[in-house]
C-alpha cells in the first residue's frame, strides 16, 4: 500500500511533465530567411543559342561560354539588396548571330526587397526586378530573345 501511495503521485508527475512540449516558446521561422544570403549567377540563359566561344557548339547559357561573364546578389535582412554583374556587350552581326562579349566594367545595383509567396521583388528605385524562388534558386525569366535575356538563374552560396 506505502508503494501505491508514492508510485502513482510519481506516475502522475511524470505523465504531467512529459505533456508539456520544449516547442511551446520556439521561434516562429521567418519566410525571409529563405532569400537572405549571397547568391551567385549560375545562369544567363539566351534565345536562340549561339556559339560564343566558336568551339562548334551553341548554348542558351552564357556562363558555359563565356567565363568572364559573372555576377553576385546579396540580399540582407534589414530589408537591403545589392548586385554586381559583369556588363555584357551584345551585337548583331547577321542570320540571328550575335557577337556576345563581356566587358571591362561591372554593374552594381541596390534597393530593397520584399518576399512573399515565393515571390522576390527587388526594388531598385520605380524599377522592380522579380524573382521566383524554387529551393536554392532565384529565377528571373524575362522571355526576350536576343539581344535581351531569356532568364537568369542565381544560386545560394
């Protein structure tokens, strides 16, 4: 009888305790977390293919034939981004061929920034770039052919 009297408070202490999860204060994650961070151009992709390096094959990458072609996005979260691309010099020459060659410069770009929905908007003044966010990959997918861009692709460093 003494042990039923000392085993069931201790039964019920125990079933109490183990009711109470660790999580009840747990931050909540932030959706941002998923778009801060530095990001590195991994594609820059154009219509119709060409063969920038004249090595007989034509890609719609760029990156793949032109190596000085680069570029970086860093996204902060106090709600800033910054860019820095190598500026990219495109010129018709004839037949849907295009001399494709980077430059001595680089462009650097900053706004703010806004995510939701998967959705990356990068503000930079009256001008907005969009992004879609697809696990480590921000695309911006323009759709113009050449002499314009089909998408870029930046990957999470």
């Amino acid at each position: 009888m003494k042990r039923s009297k000392v085993l069931v408070p201790l039964l019920a202490y125990i079933f109490i305790f183990q009711a109470c999860s660790s999580d009840d204060n747990a931050a909540v994650d932030n959706p941002n977390d998923a778009v801060v961070g530095t990001w590195n151009l991994s594609e820059l992709n154009i219509n119709p293919p060409q063969d920038i390096n004249e090595d007989g094959n034509t890609t719609s990458n760029i990156l793949s034939e032109l190596p000085c072609a680069s570029g970086t996005l860093i996204i902060n979260s106090d709600g800033t981004w910054s860019s820095t691309v190598v500026v990219i010099d495109i010129t018709a020459i004839t037949g849907g061929l295009f001399d494709i060659r980077c430059t001595n410069t680089s462009n650097t770009s900053s706004g703010v920034w806004q995510f939701q929905n998967s959705q990356l908007s990068l503000f930079e003044g009256t001008t907005v770039f969009l992004f879609s966010l697809n696990q480590d990959r921000l695309t911006s997918t323009t759709n113009e052919n050449l002499p314009g861009f089909m998408s870029e692709v930046y990957v999470k460093q």
